[in-house]
C-alpha cells in the first residue's frame, strides 16, 4: 500500500497545515463522520505534543492505508526534558481515540520522538464484511466507545457469536445489508444517532434490538433496554432472550 510523509516546521502555525494535509488524505481514502473525526482528532494531537511539549524544529506525519483503517506516524526530532511526564495529557487523549499507539520518546542518547498510531475505520463506501460461521448467530454491534465495544465484543464471541463491531452509524447502516440475526445499539453513538438507527431496525426489519445507554431516554425503540456500564451477562442474558426462539433453544 502506498504511504504518503510530509514535513512541516514544529510550531503552532503548522497544525492547520497538517489538519488540511491529513483531511485531504481522508477525504481521498473516502472515510467520513466519526472515523474521519477520530483520525483528525489523533493527529492534531500527537503533532501538537511535538510542537509544545519535546522542543522539536520540524516535524513529521506519514499516512499508510490499513486493510482495518489507517496508520500514521508522526515523528520528530525532538527530546523531552528530565523529568517530563512522557505521555502528557494530550497523548492520554490520543490512547482514547486510536486502537492501538507505539509511542517512543526522545532522550538525550536517543533524539526523535516517534509515534506510531492504528485508527480502525468503518466508513468507506463497501460494507463491513460479516463473517459467517456455521451455527453461530450473527450480531452487529454499534457503539461509539471502541473499548467498551471491542471488550463486549470479544466476550460476545466467546460465547459462541460471530460479532461485527462498528463505531458510527453510517458504518451500522451499511452492515444491516449483511443481515444480522441481532442488532446491540449504544444510543449515543454518533452524537446521539443510534436511537434513530434502533427506529428505522424496527421499522424496516424482524431484527431483534437491545439497546444501551448511558442515560435512559424518555422513549427508545428495541427490545430489550440497559443502562451502561452493563455487565456483559446482562447483554448476553439479553440476546439470548431475543434469540432463542429462532434458534430453537428450550
């Protein structure tokens, strides 16, 4: 897959030139809504930790496409102080919002801070892919918190579902053509989008939906309804109530 680097002078100026650069790269890689945010807000972060906190003169940003979303590296050549805390709180942010981060710091003996981040994306124009295994019941599972949705995701799967996690409700949309047999909604997804997502399920498909929140809402559309943080028995109590019928279970 083919990179693309480009270097910028590290100080403040920069960023609006890095966020064109990067948007530019997203809108050609055709990512959109939160996904497109999520890269952004990444990479304004780790370029504004070069700029503020390692006293670096330039600094840089690489963007490579991932089969699962994109990577991007931005490097510079940059020390931190003694004693400086090496993951300041712009960089706590940035763990929140990419998948997976390999962060180095430069020291005295080692100039360069280095970090390389995976941003896993939903929204390009083909469909997530639903993998199909033989007796086992497809869920979809929208929710904007990739960590609480990758966690009940791999507990969903353990317990014997093929589990398609999407983080926007442009992604979930697209995924519906899969045909789940169950649909887990997190109602805040994309900026409170999800109980519209759950409305239209209800009204356009016989897909059972449990639906989670961290507020109850005045009215929700779904079958079943908990309130977040729930504990993955509660979920798995929930789709097994829903889906039992169609798989036949006493």
């Amino acid at each position: 897959m083919t990179g693309h680097t480009r270097w910028f002078p590290a100080v403040p100026n920069s960023l609006q030139e890095v966020r064109s650069f990067v948007r530019a790269l997203a809108d050609g890689a055709g990512l959109h809504g939160d996904d497109k945010r999520d890269v952004l807000v990444a990479v304004a972060e780790a370029v504004d930790n070069s700029v503020s906190n390692d006293c670096a003169s330039i600094v840089g940003v690489t963007w490579e496409p991932h089969d699962q979303g994109v990577v991007v590296t931005i490097e510079d050549d940059g020390v931190f102080e003694p004693g400086a805390d090496p993951k300041p709180l712009g960089m706590r942010l940035l763990f929140g919002v990419a998948d997976e981060v390999e962060f180095r710091p430069g020291r005295p003996t080692w100039p360069g801070t280095v970090v390389r981040m995976l941003v896993r994306t939903w929204s390009r124009t083909e469909a997530p892919e639903i993998s199909v295994s033989a007796g086992r019941p497809r869920i979809l599972l929208v929710d904007g918190d990739r960590f609480s949705g990758h966690a009940l995701a791999s507990f969903l799967h353990a317990e014997g579902y093929d589990v398609t996690q999407v983080s926007s409700v442009a992604a979930a949309e697209a995924a519906l053509s899969g045909l789940p047999q169950l649909a887990i909604v997190d109602l805040m997804t994309s900026h409170g989008r999800g109980g519209k997502l759950c409305e239209d399920i209800k009204r356009d498909t016989v897909i059972p939906v449990v639906a989670l929140s961290v507020l109850v809402p005045a009215r929700h559309s779904s079958d079943a309804f908990l309130l977040k943080p729930a504990h993955p028995l509660q979920v798995l109590t929930a789709v097994r109530s829903l889906l039992e019928p169609a798989e036949g279970q006493p």
